[in-house]
C-alpha cells in the first residue's frame, strides 16, 4: 500500500514539473490553456488510480483476514465436537462423563451457529432494504429480554448484569425498526461485555434518554480499548490486537454490524474507554418513535 501511495505522489510531482516546464515554454495562449486541461486530466486520473489501488490492498487485506477468522471459528468448535464424539464413541464413559461432554458440543454447537449468524447478518446489513417489517419496539423491553437471554447462556448472576431503566414513560422507550436487527445489536454488545471482562464482570446496562432519543449503554469493566483504536473497532473484521485478549474467539464483525443496524434506523453507535485495563462502554443511540 505504501508503495501504491508513494508511486502516485511521485507521478503526480512528475507531471506538475514537466507540465509546468512546458506551460512555460511555449507561452503562447492555446497551448497554455489545452495544457492546462489536460494537465487537470492527468492529475485527476492519476490521484483516482491511486485512491482506487489503495482501496483495492485494503479490500484484500479484509477479505484474507475475514478467511483466516471465519476459517478459524468454524473449524475450532466442530474439531471440538469430533473429538468428543470420537471419545463418547470409542470409551465405556459414566453418566457424568457424558453429560459433561454434551454439554460442551451443545456450546460448541452454539458458537458455530454465532459464527454462521453473524456473517449471515454482516452480508445482509449491506444491502439495501426496505422497512416493510419495522414495528412499534419497546426498547426497554427488548433489552430487558437480551439481558435474559445473556445471563442464562453465559452463567451470570443479576448483580454481574445489572440494567437500569432511566426512561421515563413509553414515550421514551418506544421506537421504530426491525425486531431481528435491534435484537441483535443489543445482544452482541451484551457478549462483547461479557467476552472482553476475562476477570470481574461487572456489566451494567443503561437505558437513557438524551437529547429526543434513546440510548442503550454497555458497560463492562474489562480489558477496555485503547483510544487510538476507539474508531476502527466498528471496521468489518477489525479485532484490537491485544495480548490480553488474543485467546478471545471473535470474528471482528460484531460492531460492524452493530454501527450498519443503528444507521439504517437512523441512530448511531460509538465506543467509550479510558484505555487498556479500564473497561469500555459501548452506546447505541436511536431517534424514538414520538420525538
Ligand atoms: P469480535 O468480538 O468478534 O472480535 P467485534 O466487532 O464485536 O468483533 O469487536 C471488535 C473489537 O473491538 C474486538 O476484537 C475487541 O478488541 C474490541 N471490543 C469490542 N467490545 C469490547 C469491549 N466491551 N471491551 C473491550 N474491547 C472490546
């Protein structure tokens, strides 16, 4: 990519002093002017060819990462579940045994299912849709029923994920969108919170409301996110490259999706932490439905 940005700087100067020289040369007024056009031609072409190289590297980078993380959660869990299979199949194993390895492939099961969903749903939020199924949503209860849905499949207790419901009347908690879509926005960042606090999970969700729109706060205090990556972790396959966080299964899709979901509602998501080590808050915020 370097090479790409500093053959068109070079190319660029080229034409400016060659163009210059000639312009000079001639000084006569129909050269002058067909030069000049040109000479803006050239430019143009060459800064576009440039830009849409830079695009190009960049598109290849996501696309092999995307493989290589795709590959990887897909292969993890159904290695995982072979082996188990193998073992259940080949060994006299007692009840507890088998209970216990049906319980991690049921897991492992999950995950892949995660996997398959979020490619699915990142491929989707692409396109462009109509709203013919957007309805009437109360958030807070969409919320309330996430955490739920969280605390079982993750084993937490109410006081590990707490929710706060600041929202005054349903004025406030009414909007308007897709069920699925916000669904999913609120549950990815419910197992961002939980995956990236390895130690103390200490989530708490709060419902505000701020400015004529309402606002669904994750706060973890987990491993937290460096300010300079605050803004790429919303990038398709973006993964923050931590140590403390490299054996963390993700593919980098979550947020992506999360940031496509709240601006086709026309809402938005940002991030929030004071750095590594310091927990992170993550807010989606979506106009209600009676403003
Ligand atoms: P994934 O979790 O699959 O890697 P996401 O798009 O959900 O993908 O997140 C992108 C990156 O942002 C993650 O890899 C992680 O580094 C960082 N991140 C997201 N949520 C949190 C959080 N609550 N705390 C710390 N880091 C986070």
């Amino acid at each position: 990519m370097a090479f790409a940005i500093v053959l068109g700087a070079c190319l660029v100067t080229t034409a400016i002093v060659l163009n210059i020289s000639w312009i000079i040369h001639w000084r006569e007024i129909v050269p002058l002017v067909l030069g000049i056009i040109f000479f803006g031609i050239l430019i143009a072409g060459v800064v576009w060819n440039t830009i849409f190289l830079v695009r190009e590297i960049r598109r290849n980078e996501q696309h092999d990462s995307f493989i290589n993380a795709v590959t990887h959660e897909l292969k993890t869990p159904v290695a995982s579940i072979r082996l188990y299979l193998e073992t259940l199949q080949s060994r006299n194993l007692d009840e507890a045994q088998r209970k216990k390895f049906y319980e991690i492939m049921l897991d492992d099961s999950d995950r892949l299912m995660t996997t398959v969903e979020q490619v699915l749903r990142a491929s989707k939020v692409g396109h462009k849709r109509g709203q013919e199924h957007w309805q009437e949503i109360d958030l807070a209860e969409l919320t309330d029923e996430c955490v739920q849905v969280s605390r079982t499949r993750n084993h937490l207790s109410p006081d590990e994920m707490k929710i706060e419901n600041h929202f005054v009347g349903q004025d406030e908690s009414v909007v308007r969108g897709e069920l699925d879509d916000l669904r999913t926005a609120i549950t990815n960042l419910l197992e961002n919170a939980v995956k990236y606090s390895p130690q103390q999970r200490q989530i708490k969700v709060v419902l505000i409301s701020e400015g004529g729109q309402s606002l669904v706060r994750v706060a973890d205090k987990g491993v937290g996110i460096p300010r300079s990556e605050l803004k790429r972790i919303f990038k398709r396959f973006y993964r923050v490259p931590l140590r403390a966080i490299a054996k963390v299964k993700g593919t980098g899709l979550g947020l992506f999706i999360v940031r496509a979901i709240a601006e086709r509602h026309g809402g938005s998501a940002w991030a929030e932490s004071d750095g590594e080590g310091k927990g992170a808050t993550v807010t989606i915020r979506l106009p209600r439905l009676r403003a």
